[in-house]
C-alpha cells in the first residue's frame, strides 16, 4: 500500500513540472531562438509540505547562478516640471514729447474814445463855466470872468467826458497759450522668471521669452527601462534581460536553465 502510495505521488509530480516546462515552451514557440521566457520555480514546484519548490524530492535539479554586473538598460525622455511661478519682465521706455498748453487770464484795458478831442466835453464845460462867470463881477470884469470861466468849464468838461465818455478801463478774459515740453512713457514684456518644481520636490527659476503653460520642459534624462544582468553558471558567463533589477546576488537555475524571479519578463540570454 505505501508502495503504490509513493507511485501516486512520483507521477503527480512529474506532471506538475511536465506542466511547467510545456507551459514555458508555449509560451515562448513563437520567440526568437535568443529569446526565453521565464518560469518562477517557486510558482512551478510549490509544494505544500513546505516552502523549498524541491522539498518532497519530485523531479528538476536546483542550482543557482552567481551574478557577476547588472547594466542598467536608459532611454533618454523629456524632462518635464510644473510650473509654480511666472514674473513678468517690463521694460520701462520715455519718449520727448512736447505739450501745447493753454489757460484763460483777465486783463484789463482801456476802452476806445467816442470823441478822441473830446470837442462836446470841452464846449459844453465852456459854455457852462462862461455861463457862471458872467454872473461874478461888474463892468469889464465880468467879460474876464465869463472868459476865465469858459477856460475852467472847457478843461473839466474834457476831464469828465475823458473818464465817464471814452477811455475806460475794463475787465476781460484772454486765453494764453504756451509749449511745454513733456515725457511719455511706454512698457513693453521683455521676458518672463519662470519658477518650477521637479518630481522630487526641488525648485529652480529660469528666464523664458514666452509665457509657459502648466509644465516646461527642462530637457530629457535618462530613465531605466530594464537591466542586463551577466551572470556565471557552470564556468560560462552569460546575459539576461531583466524587467527589475535582482535582489540578490544569486539567481536560480532549474535543470540547468535560467529563472529569472519575475513570471512576466522577457529575458535576453547571449552567450558570451
């Protein structure tokens, strides 16, 4: 009974790690010759009376490869920040730019005379002076009182109608003007101090001629797209591809064949 047993569990293990290795051989007939699939021993040869994949004794050999350089594989890409700060840069300009400028005064200035002689004033101021001199003294003296009163009345007469006739002075508004010279000034953007933050957290400014948007880009730089690990194994040295870079310095063979420790990376194999 244990006999037969044993025999059940041999058979089921050999197509356990039958079932691996067809499933690896579908999954890469139709790669290059170059090109090898990965199998996780661990996922293939689980057992569940323990954790090592070869713990009940069925089937494959487990040995390890020593990794001897891990390349890392870079492409170069745009490297993009986001923009946290525009300043605009004004540039101040003046222009000679004379001004015409006028305001309103008041002056004063003399009417023009009616009568520039002032013949009416004159006559009527005789008429009436000669008229009261007549009236003072006797004889031969009124004739020189009415004639030195004709004089007196002639001159006020003038005086009078010099002031209140013609020749009076009056208020009026004139407007001035002059030329000043002025100063215009004009501003233009000349650029713009542009401030940004990188992924990992540091700033920096740079000048730009034009208004950015959200993110600038600051150039390109390297980024890793995989690792070229070269490893010994049975005195050869050869390369594989990995998506991740290996967390330790070994790497687990299976029947003398390479597994790498992701289920889902393409590995290059080269033979060096």
């Amino acid at each position: 009974m244990k006999t037969t047993t044993t025999t059940i569990l041999v058979a089921a293990g050999a197509l356990l790690v039958g079932g691996a290795a067809t499933a690896a051989f579908m999954n890469n007939h139709n790669r290059p010759d170059d090109y090898s699939g990965s199998v996780d021993v661990r996922s293939a040869l689980g057992s569940s009376r323990g954790d090592s994949p070869l713990g009940n004794g069925v089937g494959g050999r487990l040995e390890y490869a020593d990794v001897v350089r891990v390349d890392p594989i870079t492409q170069q890409q745009p490297h993009y920040a986001d923009v946290i700060g525009v300043q605009p840069l004004r540039e101040i300009a003046t222009t000679d730019m004379p001004r015409h400028v006028c305001h309103d005064v008041v002056v004063q200035e003399r009417l023009p005379r009616r009568d520039v002689n002032n013949i009416g004033g004159t006559v009527i101021g005789a008429l009436v002076g000669g008229l009261a001199g007549n009236q003072v003294g006797h004889g031969g003296g009124r004739s020189v009182a009415t004639a030195a009163g004709a004089v007196a009345g002639g001159f006020i007469g003038n005086r009078i109608e010099q002031n209140y006739v013609g020749g009076r002075v009056v208020d009026r508004d004139v407007r001035r003007c002059h030329t000043e010279d002025g100063v215009a000034e004009s501003s233009r953007i000349t650029g713009y101090d542009v401030t940004y933050r990188n992924d990992d957290g540091t700033t920096g400014t740079m000048r730009m001629d034009t208004r950015p948007g959200s993110r600038i880009q600051l150039g390109s730089q390297d980024v890793v797209k995989g690792y070229d690990v070269t490893y010994r194994y049975d005195g050869q040295e050869k390369t594989v591809r990995m998506d991740q870079k290996p967390n330790s310095d070994r790497l687990p063979v299976l029947d003398g064949r390479l597994v790498t420790q992701t289920a889902s990376a393409v590995d290059t194999i080269s033979q060096r």
